[in-house]
C-alpha cells in the first residue's frame, strides 16, 4: 500500500510523531522545530529540524509561496523520509505504536 498525507496534515502527522518519540514526557515536549527563509517574490523555504531521537534530524524543503506551505512541504518531505525507513507504517501512524482496530 502506498501512505498518503495531504500536505496541510503534515506538520500534524510530525507533530503526533514526535509525541511518540521515547524521552517525550509531561514537562519536555518533543517537537519539531522549523526555520523559514524568505526568498524574493514572496517565496519562502522552510527547514525542519526534528528531535535529536528522531532517525531524520533535519529536511530542507523546496521553496513555496506562502510560510504555511513551505513548512507543510518540509513536513511532508520529513514523512517521506520516515516512512521510506519504516518509522512510520503506511497509516502515518508511529511504527512502534500499536494499531487499534475497534
């Protein structure tokens, strides 16, 4: 099967993702971290940085229009990468979280 991830989720699939990360607790919150550039004619790329207990660290993403997107395409390259290493099963849910099928 092929995982799909509509790119406005995506910083919401890290962001679950990273609530899963071992070392995550009430007072430190695990989190992905992002830094934007701002390019000429209203273009801006985004750079993801995830937790250092995360297997991918930190993603470039490609130059959008718009802040909004530009993080959400770094997000959505972040996934595929977790996805390709199998940190992430083909519902974007944490591989070591198990499946509830209520």
């Amino acid at each position: 099967t092929m995982a799909r991830c509509p790119a406005v989720f995506a910083p919401n699939v890290l962001e679950r993702y990273c609530a899963h990360l071992p070392g995550n607790a009430g007072y430190l919150q695990l989190r992905p971290r992002y830094m934007l550039r701002s390019l000429p004619g209203g273009i801006f790329q985004a750079a993801l940085f995830m937790p250092s207990n995360s297997p991918v660290l930190a993603v470039l993403g490609k130059p959008r229009k718009g802040k909004g997107a530009a993080q959400s395409c770094s997000a959505l390259e972040a996934i595929h990468r977790l996805h390709q290493i199998g940190a992430l099963n083909d519902n974007l849910h944490p591989a070591s979280m198990p499946l509830y099928l209520g």
